[in-house]
C-alpha cells in the first residue's frame, strides 16, 4: 500500500497531539492568536471536561474506594501568576489519614504557556501486571496515553519540529 500523506484519521489520543502541536506551530490555540480569545476557549474546555472528569473519578471510588470518596471540584479559578486552572479532586479517609496527595485531575492554562495542559497527581509510573493475551490488549489505550503524554513533554522540551506529521 502506498500513501501520500499522513491518514485522515488517527486514533485519539494521536488526533489531540496533532492537534495540539499545530497549534505551536501555527501560533494559535482553537483558532486564537489573542490571549483573552484563548482563555474563553479554556473556560469553554473546563466546562465540558467536568462530566467525564467527574465520572472518572467517581467510577474510582465506587470501584476501589468502595464510595468512601468525596469529589471536590473548584470550577474555573485564576492562580497567583495570573493563568488559570481548574480542578477536580477526590480525597477519601485512608488518603487523608496518610497524607498522600489525592486523586486529582488538573486542567490549567499558566500565564506563560501558549495553550492549555492537563494532569494528573502522580503520572510518572503505571502498574504492569499482565499475564494474558487479553491483559496485554487491555493496556492499548494506556499505552497510547502513556505515548501521547511522553510525546507532549518531548515537544515541550525542545518544539514542535520533532513531529514529522507537522512537517509542511
């Protein structure tokens, strides 16, 4: 099979990186080159990441925390530096008596970036538990977070150049 150019569709998060890192290149963010346009578009973007943000973390505290968490969420602030930033957190008792930090997902968009980021507490180390044809197939998806999320802080620590795909 030959082909001329990257495909037309790629499997998130692939699309999302694309995505992100044209806008390095481009000196935009969703379309925006002035800040205040930039920061609507992020305001806009915590509003529809709270759903899913707190399903995922409720899914977590039904499962493993057997419901004893408490989701916090601090809607869309400003920080210190004058960025700004969003939250979703769930504490729960074991986590509070040991002083771990909690579950946390945090969309922020400092006041030197040119876009927007999200993270999580401790995004560093994955468990790989895996014994079975079926377990392996299961980690897909977080193989490709775990390769979007490296890829992202390549690009961040030189530019966007090292995606061939951005390439004219």
């Amino acid at each position: 099979m030959t082909t001329t150019g990257p495909p037309t569709t790629r499997p998130a998060p692939m699309g999302d990186l694309l995505r992100h890192f044209a806008d390095l290149r481009d000196g935009t963010h969703a379309g925006h080159t002035e800040r205040r346009d930039k920061e609507a578009a992020f305001a806009r973007t915590t509003e529809l990441l709270d759903a899913p943000a707190r399903r995922a973390l409720t899914e977590y505290d039904t499962q493993l925390l057997l419901g004893t968490g408490t989701l916090q969420a601090t809607g869309l602030r400003r920080d210190q530096q004058g960025g700004s930033y969003a939250t979703w957190r769930l504490t729960w008792p074991e986590q509070l008596r040991t002083g771990v930090p909690a579950l946390c997902l945090h969309a922020y968009f400092g006041a030197g970036f040119h876009h927007p980021h999200l993270r999580g507490t401790t995004v560093a180390d994955w468990p790989l538990n895996v014994f079975t044809h079926a377990q392996a197939a299961e980690l897909l998806p977080t193989f490709r977070a775990i390769i979007a999320a490296d890829l992202h802080n390549l690009v961040f620590q030189r530019d966007w150049r090292i995606v061939p795909a951005l390439r004219p």
